[in-house]
C-alpha cells in the first residue's frame, strides 16, 4: 500500500529503494555523507506505485504486461530520476518505467 502521498503521472513508477547497510572499514565508520551516496547509488528497491501509462509502449509493441507488479523488488537504474521524501518520512525515487531493468529476489546485492 502506498503511504507515501507520492502518486506518480504516465509512465513514471515510484521505488522505495532498499536501505543502505552501515559500512565500517577495520575501526573506521564511514561518514553518513558517504552513507547518503550509497543509499542514492543503490539499485533496488520495492516498487511502491505505478503510473497509468508505464509500460504501454511494451504492451503495444511486444504484446505483453507490465513489467513488474507492485511490492515486487525490482533493480532500476543507478542515479535515475527524483529523490523523494514522502509523508511517512521515507525516501522514495520516482523513476521512468524502463529504468527499472529486472527483478531481483531477496538477498541479492550489488556493488556500488
């Protein structure tokens, strides 16, 4: 369920991305700068909410559905689209549809 009060418009999708994990290098913690660069670097996330035209040119030009389903957790793309707050006091991205390029199940990770 979307508590976010974000509602994206045509074929943009809302991502909240997975939270970054605190990093420590021997007896050194990373700043939370540092922090705040990851999580934005981050590439997956839970997808929250979708527009009404996000993936229409895929449904008519290959036939087929959307390419993710809500709750889903999708990998999108590094750096893409906005970095949002929302009502519930969560950071959210609000992204283009075909940022996101494929699902990823639990326990995946990547390197930033």
């Amino acid at each position: 369920m979307n508590q976010s009060g974000i509602f994206p418009t045509s074929n943009r999708v809302l991502v909240k991305p997975d939270e970054a994990l605190e990093s420590y290098k021997g007896s050194i913690v990373i700043p939370d700068t540092a922090k705040d660069r990851v999580q934005m670097a981050q590439t997956t996330g839970i997808l929250v909410a979708v527009g009404k035209t996000a993936w229409a040119e895929e449904r008519k030009h290959y036939n087929c559905g959307a390419m993710a389903e809500i709750g889903q957790r999708v990998i999108f793309s590094k750096y893409g689209g906005l970095v949002m707050t929302g009502a519930d006091g969560e950071q959210y991205r609000l992204i283009y549809d075909d940022d996101i390029v494929g699902l990823a199940n639990e326990g995946v990770t990547f390197d930033v």
